[in-house]
C-alpha cells in the first residue's frame, strides 16, 4: 500500500518470526547440540568399554596371582617330606621311564630312590599329575618353577627359625664352654663341646650323638635311642606343628590329638581363628621317614654352622646323610628290622601328633560306653 507522494509503506518484521541470519544460527547452534551429544555418547561407550577390559584385565591378573601363590604354597612341602636335594624334574622323568620300559627291566638303586620320591610327591600333591597334562609346555615349565620356589623358599625359613631355637635348647641342654652363639659361627660345629664325638671325624657315615636318645650311643646296639633324641623330637615340632609345642616334649602323646584340638580351637575374643601349622597345611597327620632325614640335616647345618646346605661341607656329605637316614627306614634287612622301624615311626606320629584313644577302643569297650548301654537299657 502506498501512500500520497509515492512514499512507500514501511515493511514490518513480525516480532515471532527470525530473520534469515537467526536461522541460520539457530541451525548452527542444534547442530553443535546434537554433535556434543553425540560426543558424550561415545565418550560414555568407550568409557564403558575401558571398563569392561580393566575388570577383565583385573580379574585375569587376580586370578594368575592366585594361581601362582596356590602353586608355591604347595610347593613348601617339598623339601620338608618328599626329598631334599633331588628336582622335581628327575622324580617326573624316573617315573615317565618306568611307564616307557618292560616291567621285568632292572631298576639302580639311585632310580629306585627316584620312583620313591615320586610316590611321596604324588601323596603331597595329588593334583599334580592330572594338572600337568592339562597344560601346554610352558604353563608346565611356570608350574614347576613356582614350585622350586616354594620348596626353596621353606627350606630357607625352616634354617632360618631353627638356628635361633637350636643354640637356644643347647645351651639350656649342655652348658657348653663357650656358649654357642648365634651369630658367631667359629662357636658352632662339632669342636665344640656340645657337638664334640670324642676327638673323631664326623662324617656322613656317623650317626651324630644328637641323634640319640639322651644324646648317648651305646656301642653294642647302635640302632638302641637312634632318631629318639629330644632335640630332634624338639626341632621336628617347632617346624611341623608350632615352635611353642616344641616346649613340651616329655609325654608320650596318649589320648591327645594334636591336629584335632586344633581344628577345634575356638575363635579369640578378636574372632580370629588359631593360625594353621604346617602339618594342618599340607594334610599330614602321621611322621614319615622323609621328613624325619629333612630336620635331622637342618639340625645337622647348625651344628656345623653352615650359612647354606650344600651337598658336600667339609667331610659332611648332607645329600648322603639324608640318603643313609631314609634307607634305614625305608630298606629295613628282614621283618624284625622292619617291626622296629614301624615301631619307630608310631613312636614319633604320636610324639609329635598325639594319639585319639578312640581309635585303639576295641568293640566290647565301646558296647560299654554309656551312650550305647543307655540305648540298651531304653530298649527293654
């Protein structure tokens, strides 16, 4: 519409409508929007994602440290009842042999040992064989090195809580002149009085008088006392079932059962239940002739004071000794020896792990007991 003088009508913006330049922005602007939106979207997947690899990340590796901690905690029994000195890889090998040879095919003395000492890994650790053939090579060879580990690592802790305890009882035992003193190796060994053998050489091929009961052998029964002596019972203790069970070594074991009682125990006022000992750990509840040749060589090491049990020290053949010490349980000359030897042997399962009288109950004594004459009693 125009108005007189052909001035135009000025034009009006609706007030609700944008201009061009306003779309435009507006465009712009729900495009950063939806692009920062998207953003944050794929910034949350992939945080999601990062999360999803780190849990399966972390629960790879607490799974892999599980599994090497359960592989060197098995590996500790090692040493201490299946053998001292031989690998993990010779008792493997002798016993693959044996499957690949005729069964009529003769067998070394050092290859029967092998076997044996397999047998003793098998009872230590029944999953072992199974477990192996269930791996590749090099989740085996792992295995085997965490095991070393474990054995090593015992065998180490065993000296090392054993040398205090042993200068300890000696000195309360014999009084020696000088004293024997921990850290002063030149104090240790046998010129000293409490380990002196009469001016004689001791060498793997004698029986040290440690190992005898009241630390005396008598000449014309040599096996009379043998393996019987307190200190040995005491350090066999302090390893297997706690160093404070060590104190008392003077009963005879009757009616007590170790393990059980501490089973048993009752939890402390703090809820904490009373700390497993070795045996418990490793399922042992009888004394074998293994474990038996494994304390007598660490008693042995302090007494020579060797900072590490090697084979050979000086005219000391350790491997030899703890040889001699199983062979004379495990190679008994007749029926006799052999009753002797099992006679031995229950001397020192109940000494160390005590013995439930419920097992040598007979039936008639048990008829007796008042809970099965009470059911008698109910029944008439």
């Amino acid at each position: 519409m125009s108005y007189a003088g052909g001035i135009s009508e000025p034009h009006i913006q609706d007030p609700g409508r944008a201009t061009p330049v306003e779309d435009q922005g507006n465009d712009h602007s729900q495009q950063s929007q939806a692009a920062a939106a998207s953003l944050q979207v794929r910034q949350k997947r992939r945080i999601a994602q990062l999360e999803e690899k780190l849990v399966a990340l972390e629960s790879g590796r607490t799974g892999k440290e599980k599994q090497t901690n359960y592989f060197v905690a098995q590996g500790r029994a090692i040493r201490r009842i299946v053998t001292l000195f031989e690998t993990i890889e010779d008792l493997i090998t002798e016993n693959d042999r044996r499957h690949e040879v005729e069964d009529d095919t003769e067998s070394t003395l050092d290859e029967d040992r092998l076997q044996v000492g397999y047998i003793a890994l098998t009872n230590a650790l029944p999953w072992l064989p199974t477990r192996a053939t269930e791996m590749d090579y090099d989740e085996y060879s792992h295995m085997l090195k965490l095991l070393r580990q474990g054995a090593n690592s015992a065998q180490g802790d065993d000296t090392s809580k054993l040398k205090s305890l042993v200068t300890e009882w000696i000195n309360c035992e014999f009084k020696p002149n000088p004293l024997v003193d921990t850290d002063d190796k030149h104090t240790h060994g046998f010129t000293n009085d409490a380990y002196r053998s009469d001016g004689h050489i001791v060498t793997d091929l004698s029986f040290p008088a440690f190992l005898y009961n009241k630390y005396t052998a008598n000449p014309n029964d040599l096996e009379d006392g043998l393996f019987k002596s307190k200190l040995l019972l005491q350090a066999y203790k302090a390893i297997f079932t706690s160093p404070s069970s060590a104190k008392d070594v003077e009963w005879d074991g009757d009616g007590i059962d170790v393990i059980q009682n501490n089973k048993c125990a009752k939890k402390s006022a703090f809820e904490m239940r009373v700390k497993k000992h070795v045996a418990q750990i490793i399922k042992m509840r009888k004394v074998t002739p293994h474990s038996i040749a494994y304390i007598a060589c660490q008693v042995s090491l302090i007494v020579c004071a060797s900072l590490m049990m090697e084979s050979i020290d000086g005219d000391f053949d350790y491997e030899q000794f703890w040889r001699i010490i199983v062979d004379f349980f495990e190679k008994a000359p007749g029926r006799i020896a052999q009753r002797r030897v099992d006679a031995l042997l229950e001397w020192w399962t109940r000494k160390v792990f005590g013995r439930n009288n419920c097992d040598d109950l007979t039936s008639t004594a048990k008829a007796s007991m008042s809970v099965n004459a009470l059911a008698r009693q109910r029944e008439q």
